[in-house]
C-alpha cells in the first residue's frame, strides 16, 4: 500500500491492517521455512515494509 492511503486510514482500521498483513507475513515465512517455494517472494519484502509505514503511522499518531 502507498504511504498517503495508510495516513488517511483511521488509527482502528491500521491496527487491522497491520494485523492481517502479520499474520499473512507468518504464513509465507512459514511457507519458506519448510522448504515450499512462495507463488511471489517479492511480496514477503513488500508486506515487511507495509508493516513498517503502519508502525511509523501509529508511532507518530501517538505522540
């Protein structure tokens, strides 16, 4: 997701998105730990950054 639709998500709606993309995440990492190819590795790097745009999104929304 680009940054500016994650900023204009509500700070509930955020939580859940990065709640579903964990445990999305945790699906392809266990994927790959037992030996199965995923369908697009390049998508496990782009869920990882998803993760960290709605951290920092959070992270300043609470200061």
């Amino acid at each position: 997701m680009k940054f500016k639709e994650l900023q204009n998500m509500n700070s509930s709606d955020l939580v859940a998105k990065l709640e579903e993309i964990q445990t999305e995440l945790m699906k392809q990492n266990a994927q790959i730990a037992t030996g199965t190819t995923p369908k697009s590795p390049g998508q496990v790097k782009q869920m990882k950054k998803t993760i960290a745009k709605i951290r920092s999104i959070l992270a300043k929304n609470n200061e």
